[in-house]
C-alpha cells in the first residue's frame, strides 16, 4: 500500500529516484508545484515540512491566499439515465443526491485519507444497497 505523508493539511506522495538516487515528493491536491527531496526517510519528512511551510511563508509574504486541497465540491458527468437512477435511489431512501454520492464514494476508497482504497475489480462487486437506508418514507 502507498501511504501519503501529511502535514499541516497537505499530502505528498513519494518516489525513488534511481537516477539521482535519491527520494522525491510532491504535493498532491494543489495547482501550485511544491516537490522535495532526501535521501533517507527522516530527511524526507523534514524536507516534507519545510516545504510546506516555506510555501506558507511565501504566500503570506506576497499577499497570496495559499491553495487549500479540494473544497469539497465537485462536479460529476454521467449517463441521463444513471442520474436518474441515482435520483430515484436518492429519493425513496429518504437522502440527497450529495449525501448518496459520498457514501457510494466512502464504501469504495473508505478510510478518511482514502488509504484503503479497494482495487479497481472488487469496487465493481460493490452493491449500492450497501448504503444505510434511513426507516422513513419520502412519499408520506
């Protein structure tokens, strides 16, 4: 399993650089290119802190909002007729189309940092009746 390195809200993800021979990250979930590099894991993780906050530093100095990973909004195309379905799904279960779409999300990568993330094959096996159900009725 990959497991991110986080700090201060921030993830990076790490790779081994056989040319330089060294470890490099990067940080995930931003516009901005925040990468690092050390040659063992605990100069990694102080090169991974001293990233971020260098990066903080530098948007405070110039006035700048730094970029925050997601906003917890996002938009998703799909076929009419799985809206639909989806819609419908939503409605005679008592929940929002938001609400049903993050629990189908959470039963697939689980885990809040996504680190358990099933493979690819066994998400399809999912079923959506795995969602919790609330006990009333919409249409009463």
């Amino acid at each position: 399993m990959n497991t991110p390195m986080t700090y201060r809200g921030y993830c990076a993800k790490v790779e081994y650089d056989d040319e330089c021979g060294v470890l490099r990250g990067e940080v995930l979930d931003i516009n901005d290119l925040i990468v690092f590099h050390g040659d063992c894991v605990s100069d990694l993780k102080v090169a991974f802190r001293d990233a971020v906050d260098d990066y903080l530093e530098h948007c405070e100095e110039i006035g700048r909002t730094p970029e925050k990973p997601y906003s917890g909004k996002f938009s998703v195309r799909v076929a009419p007729e799985l809206h639909r379905r989806a819609a419908r799904f939503a409605a005679l279960h008592n929940m929002s189309i938001n609400r049903l779409m993050a629990e189908a999300i959470e039963n697939i990568i689980g885990g809040s940092e996504g680190n358990g993330a099933k493979s690819p094959k066994s998400a399809r096996d999912l079923s959506i009746g795995n969602i919790p159900r609330r006990k009333t009725n919409p249409f009463n």
